[in-house]
C-alpha cells in the first residue's frame, strides 16, 4: 500500500543523525529519499561503530530507506548538479554549519522557490551562537536537560542516546510536513452560509525555510521549568529517578540484578501497590496517609518497596505488580525488547535486507495507521549505489556527461 507521503521527494544532504533522521521519517511515510554524499568517503555515520564485520549498524539503521548518490559540493560542477537535482524535490534537509550552504551558492535563496528547506544546526541559523560548532551533547546541555538529568549529589550525567539530534529530526519532520500542506493546500473545510458552495483556498505554491536547533528541541519539552522559574524563582535541578513531590516511585533493584520502574505515587495506585506486596497495613500509617505524606516521607516508603523488591526476580516484581494493576515496567535491555511478546504482537522490530550484510532485525517504522501495514524499508545503501538513477534519469544527465563528472571525482 503507498505511503500518505508517495510521489514526495526528499533530499537528504546531511551528515549523522539530524537531517538524516528528519529525512527518514519522512521516508517512512512513503516519500522517496535521495542522500547526496561525499564522493569516496560518504556520511560520516559509515565510519561509526559497532561494527559487524567492518560494517557499521548504526549505518545500517539510520541510513536505510533512501538512495545514495554523491556529488562534489566544493565544486561549482557540483553544485549546480546538486541546484538541478534539488528543483526535482519537494524537501531539503542539511544540518552543515550555519554559512556553509550559503559559501557553496546552494542556501534556500539560491534554490527553487518551491522547495521546504530543513536547515537543522546545534544554535540555530541566527543569534550570537549561530557560528558556534555543535553536537548532540550541546544542544542537551544548552537546553536544559543536562543539568536535570541524575543524582542530585553527583555531577550530571547524558541521557543514554544522542537526544537533541533525534528529537530535533522528529520535530523538523514536523514542521516540514505542514510546511508542504501550506504549500499545496490540502481542501479545508468550506464555512457555512453564502460562501459554502466556494472552492477551498488554493496553496501558495512556495516552500519555506525551517530553523530548528539542537537546543531548541530540547527546551522545548522542559515542562514546567522556566514557568516555575519565571513566577517563582525556583531553578530545578536533578532528582535521581525520584520526584520531590510523589513517592513511592523509583528503579527499584531485584533480588536477579535488575531493575524495575514502580510507578505509585497516587493514592489509589499507592493502595493497589500495598496489596500486591501483602502490606495493607501501610494504608493506616500516617506517614503515608496522602501524596504529600509519602512524598514528605520518600526515604521511608522508597525503601519498603526495595527491601519487598529486593526478595523477588523482576518477573515476579512485574507479576505481582500487575495482578493488581499497579504501573511498572522492567528495564529492558535488548535481549528483553527482541524476545518479548508484545513487541512481537505489535510488529515492533522489522528484519530489513541490508546489501551487505542481508538481514537484520531493526525497530519498525513508527508510529503507524491503524488498519495499515506499513512498507518496510530498504537496506542502507552502499555509498553512490543509485548514482545513475539519480543523475541520469532524475536531473537529466546523459552518459556521457556522466562518466566524466565521475571520472573528475564530482560524482
């Protein structure tokens, strides 16, 4: 079944993971994406491990789904290519370092005005730290989330994947997406009374530039941080895995080593935690008569949910935990993802066909339409495998003029 997003073109011409995974979201949904690459050396992601066999899997799982053609961006032939190539598509997205695009004549002004530009970058395109260089690690730590992210007694600690860069992705294909509905205007509504019979608005035919930046992403999901701080001067900081205000609620360790998320803090969910641990007595004491009690006293309550936790297996924790419907969740590693029931149930993991490596097992596309079976992407490609169909048949090429931009290293 085709993608929402069949006959959409995108051009990847990033680098790691930003523009990337912008890119291959909007692949997911059925658009076809191009990855313009260096010539010789390609995106960076091919030399980032783990390896198998000298291939990269990060490589094999963000880079699928699109082709690879590459092309000489230093180079005025290059460029022009590229300018040729980028009047056939719907989407652009790059995260160079803001100036970059502009010193190569390729930046959205130079561009058909037609295109949605994603111009991801740590700052942003503008402002004092525009020119700064960045990475992932930077835009968690300008945004906010860094210094909430812990022990509140020990330095801070990174989350434990790159953050800013997939969210900021996911948060670009976002705004790319209603970008594209301003730009062609799907039927809206027609207003009652004598306008009814109207024909819905035409779009407006022009693309738009996008500005998101690492830290932004990031500041924007702080909840409540700067409200609190901007009415009551309170400056948040780390917590551990506990919150000031509920208890109890923790990652709670198991008598086989692991850990288990118990989520209890409510006071019906604190009395259904009370019975699965065979502890109703708990509910008369008065230290933990109310939210506010047990949170007064978390040390308190934190440790009797350890101490029953720490006699038991996770499963167990989880069994007992459910029985009475008290939230929980164990800590999962990917043994536990590749091996559980319910991720196979909901079609979680996906087997794609890598070209060098054949099969492997990946997270499937998500989310997805209820009622339909999304297509599973292609394997990463290897770098220019799709050069011919990109050049030749998508801008025009003709092969002649082909075999000579290859043979002066353009393409």
């Amino acid at each position: 079944m085709p993608g929402p997003l069949d006959g959409l073109r995108v051009i990847d011409v990033g680098t790691r993971i930003g523009a990337p995974f912008c890119a291959g979201l909007l692949g997911e949904w059925g658009a076809e994406v191009v990855k313009v690459e260096q010539p010789g050396s390609g995106d960076f992601m091919r030399t980032i491990g783990p390896f198998a066999e000298g291939y990269s899997l990060f490589w094999a799982v963000e880079g699928r789904g699109r082709k690879s053609a590459t092309c000489d961006l230093r180079t005025a032939e290059g460029q022009d290519l590229f300018r040729r190539l980028a009047a056939t598509a719907d989407v652009v997205c790059e995260n160079f370092r803001p100036g970059t695009l502009e010193n190569w004549g390729l930046d959205p002004a130079a561009l058909a005005p037609h295109l949605v530009v994603v111009r991801i970058s740590a700052f942003g395109q503008d402002g004092p730290y525009a020119e700064r260089p960045g990475l992932d690690r930077l835009g968690v730590a300008y945004g906010g989330l860094l210094h909430l992210t812990g022990e509140a007694d020990r330095p801070p600690v990174r989350p434990g994947i790159t953050v800013a860069d997939y969210l900021t992705g996911v948060f670009a294909a976002e705004a790319a997406l209603a970008a594209l509905y301003r730009r062609d205007a799907s039927p809206r509504r027609r207003p009652p009374g004598p306008d009814a019979g109207a024909e819905p608005p035409a779009g407006t035919g022009r693309g738009a530039v996008i500005d998101a930046s690492l830290y932004g992403s990031v500041l924007r999901i702080l909840e409540w941080t700067i409200a609190a701080y901007d009415r009551l001067g309170t400056v948040r900081t780390r917590s551990g895995n506990r919150l000031p205000n509920s208890a109890p609620l923790d990652n709670y360790p198991t008598a086989d080593g692991r850990f288990v998320c118990v989520v209890a803090g409510s006071d019906a969910n604190f009395g259904r935690l009370c019975q699965a641990m065979g502890r109703p007595e708990l509910l008369s004491d008065p230290h933990y008569a109310t939210l506010a009690d047990r949170a007064q006293h978390g040390d308190e309550i934190n440790a009797v949910v350890a101490h029953w936790t720490g006699a038991r297996t996770a499963a167990a924790v989880e069994e007992a935990c459910v029985r009475f419907d008290v939230p929980v969740a164990t800590a999962y590693t990917a043994v536990e993802i590749a091996s559980d029931a319910h991720f196979a149930a909901r079609h979680d993991l996906i087997t794609v066909d890598d070209p060098v490596l054949g099969a492997i097992r990946q997270q499937a596309p998500y989310p997805r339409l209820v009622g339909e079976v999304g297509a599973t992407p292609a394997g990463a490609p290897t770098l220019g495998a799709d050069n011919i169909e990109v050049w030749c048949d998508m801008v025009g090429l003709a092969p002649g003029e082909f075999d000579g931009l290859r043979e002066k290293g353009i393409v």
